[in-house]
C-alpha cells in the first residue's frame, strides 16, 4: 500500500485556498446544490466531515460565527473546545497549551479557569469575537448538527455541569465528546452514574503521539473512537495500520484530525475513505463539499 502523502507547505493565502480551489462552492453560492449533493452520500454512511473548532479557517475558532457556518455548511458535526468558568459555566475557547486566552487588552490575560460568565461579552479576544458559552452553541446546533465536546479540563470539574446541561436540552444523541486526557472516559462514566443518566455516551480517545496507543486501549468500549492526528498515519503508517485493526477488534470508530499546518485535499480524503475511517475532523469545510461533489459524479 503506498504511503501516504501529506504536504505540510503553509503559505500566506492558506485561510483563502477554499474560496479559491473549491470549483462551484463559493462562499455564499451554490450552498443549496452542495447540501442536495452531499445529503445522499451520508446517508449511505459515507465518511463523516467534522469543522474543526467550528467551520476551520473559514471563520475565528470557537466562535458563534464559526459554528454557525459550520452549520449552514451542512457539516456532519462540529467540533468545539470546553473548559469551566470561575463560576461553573461550561464556556468554548481553546487558548494557549497552558489554559491561558488572550485578549484584545493583554492586561485581562488570563487562566481561563479565572474568566466569570459575566465577563464572556466583554472581554474581546484577539480575534475580535467573544468566548461563547457551550449552552449558545448547543442550542444553535439543536436538531441540525451533531457536537464533538473535546474537554480540556485536567480535572473531573466540567463533567457535571456538561452533563446536566445536555439533559436538560435533550441531546445526548447529537453528542459525541473526546480529550487528550484519558481519563475523562472513566470520569464521564462516573458522572453518568451519579446524575442516572442512562445513554451510552461516545467519547474519542485523542492520541497525537506514540506512547498515547498504551493508554486507552484498556479503557475504550464498544462505540468509542480512535481519533488520531493525521500526520501519525503520514510518518508511522504500519504502526497505525495495526492500531486501527486493534481498535476495530474492539469495535471503535477511527477518526483522523487535521492541524492547521496540514494540506487537505481529494486524495487524503480518498485514501481515508479507502482506509474505512469514520470521520474527519478538518480545517477546509469547502474542500471536504469538493471532494463530495466529486464523488458523487462519479457515481452518477
């Protein structure tokens, strides 16, 4: 099987290249031929595509207007990062790799565990919108979309006010979560127990590096997924191979997330699609409606 290639060139126009290279999915024309195309292909159980913090480059991260795109886009899902205020609020944002968001005004830098619910519209971040809380988006995506939570919390403080949260809109079936914290699965699990929540609950074990495979084979159960950084596939193809035959063994979803510096295109969609891969979780939503299109031509 040949490997897989992946080009990793970033140039100054990447936030464009959709508008750009998308034939026929401008932003803003033909959105209503795009959604008529694509709705076959999930429903005969395609690969899934999944915005990345919303819609990807299309609009700033974790914000409103990147998970209303993803929505009007048709997306099958969108993909958001939840941590907890101050004052117990599930808020989305994703911030440095130490928790700290920053804003407009560096002076409110701050640990977003530190941010109060009553600050959200008021601090600007730097991209000029504001951190929305998870109840916001979910309520947007109700009845439409389905919601990957990747919950960024070290500790079990967010899993209650989530739960409680989706039981009272009614949503669990929309809902999948994931986290680089394994942990999080026996913590959900808990929750579940403590709140006699009785659905079964989808969480992705995320692994962006080798050791990561040690961790969650012992914890993932029927329905979980595998979701893994694409550039593993790229530079460890035959240990990935393997690792998904043990994932599936156990009757998991594989998934495949993209980082921004990664190049997506038709044929790393194919090759995926070829590999039986769940979902994508992406940065070019256009691309991904491209790809789409393509297909089901030739399927015509």
């Amino acid at each position: 099987m040949d490997a897989l290639s992946i080009s990793t060139a970033t140039t100054a126009s990447d936030k464009s290249t959709d508008s750009v290279f998308s034939p026929g999915f401008f932003p803003g024309s033909n959105l209503i031929l795009a959604k008529s195309i694509m709705s076959p292909i999930k429903k005969n159980g395609g690969m899934r595509f999944e915005g990345h913090r919303g819609a990807g480059l299309l609009e700033p991260e974790n914000s409103l207007k990147a998970f209303q795109r993803g929505i009007d886009l048709d997306l099958d899902g969108i993909e958001l990062d939840v941590w907890i205020s101050v004052d117990g609020v599930p808020i989305i944002v994703h911030g440095t790799d130490e928790g700290v968001v920053k804003f407009k005004d560096s002076t409110l830098d701050i640990h977003v565990n530190k941010i109060h619910s009553k600050d959200l519209k008021v601090w600007e971040l730097l991209s000029g919108e504001w951190i929305p809380t998870l109840e916001e988006v979910l309520l947007l995506a109700k009845n439409k979309t389905k919601v990957n939570i990747e919950l960024k919390e070290e500790t079990n403080k967010v899993i209650r006010p989530v739960l409680e949260l989706i039981a009272k809109l009614d949503m669990f079936d929309q809902i999948c979560f994931s986290s680089f914290l394994h942990s999080h699965k026996t913590w959900l699990e808990e929750g579940k127990k403590e709140l006699d929540i009785t659905e079964n609950l989808e969480f992705g074990f995320l692994v962006w590096q080798l050791q990561d495979f040690k961790e969650y084979i012992g914890l993932a159960t029927k329905g979980d997924s595998l979701n893994i950084d694409i550039e593993l596939l790229m530079k460890h193809e035959a240990f990935i191979m393997e690792e998904m035959d043990k994932a599936r063994e156990k009757e998991l979803k594989i998934k495949y997330y993209f980082g921004f510096e990664i190049e997506e295109n038709n044929e790393i969609y194919k090759r995926l699609e070829d590999l039986k891969v769940d979902t994508c979780i992406i940065n070019h939503p256009l691309k991904s409606h491209s790809y789409l299109t393509i297909n089901q031509e030739v399927a015509l």
